[in-house]
C-alpha cells in the first residue's frame, strides 16, 4: 500500500484482484479497496468514523464472490456489506455481529457476536442461524475460519484475557 500513516488488517479478494484493507491516510482509520497490481487506492468510507474495532478482531474481508466487503460491526455499528464496484452499502446478520467467514462454496457461514462471543453458523444470506457454540460468560471465541473442504470450523479460544489464545 505504500501510505503515509499506518496499514492495519488487509483481506485479498477470492479471485487475488483486490486487496481491503484499513488504513489512517486521510485521519482516522478507513476501508480502501486497491487492485492488485496498480498504484492507485479508493476509499470507500469516506466521512465514516474510524473504522477500526476494539481488541483482537478482523475488520474487513470479502463475501465469498468477492463483489462484496464486509466491514465488522462494532461501538453501535452494524456489520455492513459495500459493494466493491460502488452501489450502497447494507447492513447485514444481527446486531453486534462480528467477524464473519463463509464457507469454501459459500453457502454457509460462520460468525460471533459481542453477547458473549458465541459462534453462530447461518446458510450465506444469514438465515437458518444455530448456536455453534454458546456463549459463556468470560469465554472470548474469535477469528472463525473454515477447513478448505467445508467440513471443519476453526477458531481461536481464550478465557477472560484476549492476550492468551488457543486454537479449537
């Protein structure tokens, strides 16, 4: 990215074209979107306030076609979708959802929520939501990934201090 300023949590796009990422070039941090390859970088949140989440949490990435970044919902914002050829950003999941990951076909995902990090699973529209697993008071559940094959759910767990994480 090559800014003035600092760079923080950057998602390639499914097809390697693009690179999200957040960066504080213009003041506090925003989402640019850059095509791998070229020189120029576009910020598509322009006037928003900073972007960035609080803790150990992903703020960007791609939906499973790559036509859409999400943006991570947190202090009062709602997980947003933007399309990456422009259009009009939506909300997206429920309230206080955070770090979503859809699986390698893309018709599940994967995400947790700030009641208590449990791990909800929903087919790719977000609807048909099942506790993975449940909340649990001073649990923190974070970074959800998926196996390459679809079958498998990755994640990092620690209790009480997100300084100290495992992998389940």
């Amino acid at each position: 990215t090559n800014f003035e300023g600092s760079e923080l949590d950057a998602a390639i796009s499914p097809d390697g074209r693009f690179v999200a990422f957040l960066a504080d070039r213009d003041g506090p941090f925003h989402v640019w979107l850059k095509a791998v390859g070229t020189a120029s970088s576009t910020n598509l949140t322009p006037g928003a306030t900073d972007q960035r989440n609080a803790g150990p949490l992903r703020s960007v990435g791609f939906s499973p076609g790559g036509a859409e970044i999400w943006i991570n919902g947190s202090a009062g914002r709602r997980l947003t979708l933007l399309p990456v050829l422009g259009g009009t950003p939506r909300t997206f999941l429920r309230d206080k959802t955070v770090n979503v990951a859809w699986s390698p076909d893309g018709a599940r995902l994967v995400y947790f929520t700030w009641d208590g990090d449990p791990l909800l699973v929903a087919d790719s529209a977000g609807g048909n939501t099942r506790e993975l697993i449940p909340a649990k008071p001073g649990d923190h559940n974070h970074f959800p990934a998926w196996s390459i094959d679809g079958r498998w759910i990755y994640y990092v767990h620690g209790n009480q201090s997100v300084s100290e994480y495992d992998i389940w």
